[in-house]
C-alpha cells in the first residue's frame, strides 16, 4: 500500500485543475482515478486494481478525506483533497471554454438525459459525442464507440471498479483525451441528487452527509474506511 502513497498527488486542487486545463488544450491523454480508502483496500484483494492503480500513466488524486488524513499520519505531505465531482465539474468548464467534444457513459438513462440538459444548457459550447447510461449489456462496445467519436474529454459513471477497471482496459487505444471515472457525479450534476451543505464539505464530512441520507451505505464505509485505517495504523506503529 506504501507504493499507493507514493503516487499520490500532493499538491493543491487548485494546481491540479490547471494541469487538466493544460492537457486538454495540448490534446495530451491523462487517466485520473479519484482515491479514497475503499480504492487502497480494493487493491489489496485485485491484483487488476492494484496493476491498474500503480500504472505509470495513472494519475492518483486524493479525493477521500480519510485518505489525506491517513497519508498525512505516515509522513506523506498531502495539501488537500481533490474531489471528483470538482474534478468533473471543471472539465465541463474547461471543456466548454476550448470548444472540446465529451462522451458522458454512465448512470441512470433519466440522469444521462439531464446531464444533456444541463450540458446544452449552461456548457453549450461543449459538443456531446455520446451519452450513454450505464445499463447497457456491453459496456465494451460503448468503448468502441467512445474510440470512433475520439472525444476530448469521457467521463464513466460507473461506480468503483467498474468505471477504473473499463477505462484501463481500453486506455491504451486512445492517443488523446481525459478519462475519469466520476462515481456518482452525474446524480449531482444533473440535479437529481443534492451535494453536502457546504458546512459539511468545508468540514470533510460529505462521507458523514452521505451516510445519515443513504444509511444502506454505513456497512461498506465500514468495510472500506474503518478497515482502512486499522490499516494505516500498523504502519504508523512500525
């Protein structure tokens, strides 16, 4: 896990977003998977994650709180999370202030169909080349037809691995663009979930905020977070 550490972005979100900005402009291609506990204890049992985790050409954001503080706890000097609902959000900014093209796949068919609306709406400069949810049988095929359209920017709602795992597999046939899986970001986006108070996101609960509003999810934040930092603790004591 040490090795996870080490790949880490360190810097500020802020920094980060400018890198995007950059590659985006130059058409450079970048693979950037959001981290939190559960990714790290995922890599643990998934010899595919952990390869695909520890790829050169995969870029590793902090975006879980649990994730900078335990970094911070063995000596890693993390500035701040980058959280992947930001992550995508400028994306469609820079997207739309460069004229670039976008394939969004993922998600429920209404909330694709919102998150063309809110595209057309407030990014009309940003082409959509595919909108595809994610229920479809062959995501793969999805993945032939993201390669056809050469999108400059795809976004994979698919939820953790699944988004990763899709991405990583087809990643090496593209000589362009920005992929990121971005979990539950079109629920937000699209207007069909709410995002923390911003007390809470200023305080580095939206973990907590997400509990009390889906209760269902405090055995894998359990299973993920908790297990997680028992996890770290062993190094720390080492």
């Amino acid at each position: 896990m040490r090795k996870l550490f080490d790949k880490l972005y360190n810097k500020s979100a802020e920094s980060f977003h400018t890198i995007m900005k950059s590659n985006l402009k130059k058409d450079k291609k970048m693979f950037i998977v959001t981290a939190n506990p559960e990714t790290f204890m995922m890599s643990e049992n998934d010899d595919e994650m952990r390869e695909l985790l520890l790829d050169k050409e995969s870029i590793l954001v902090p975006d879980g709180i649990g994730i900078v503080k335990a970094a911070r706890s063995i000596g890693y000097n993390i500035e701040e999370r980058i959280t992947g609902i930001d992550i995508a959000s400028k994306l469609l900014e820079y997207g739309n202030e460069e004229k670039k093209s976008i394939y969004l796949f993922g998600a429920k068919e209404e909330v694709i169909d919102s998150m063309k609306d809110v595209l057309m709406d407030k990014y009309s400069n940003l082409k959509i080349v595919g909108a595809v949810d994610g229920y479809v049988k062959d995501r793969d095929k999805v993945f032939e037809d993201i390669k056809k359209t050469k999108p400059d920017i795809v976004l994979v709602a698919l939820g953790i691995p699944y988004q990763e795992k899709l991405i990583y597999k087809h990643i090496k046939d593209f000589n362009k663009g920005i992929f990121v899986g971005v979990g539950g970001s079109f629920d937000v986006i699209s207007g069909h979930k709410k995002r923390a108070p911003k007390l809470f996101i200023k305080l580095n609960l939206e973990w907590l905020y997400r509990i009390i509003k889906e209760p269902k999810r405090l055995k894998r934040f359990y299973d993920s977070n908790v297990k997680f930092l028992f996890k770290v603790k062993k190094y720390k004591d080492k």
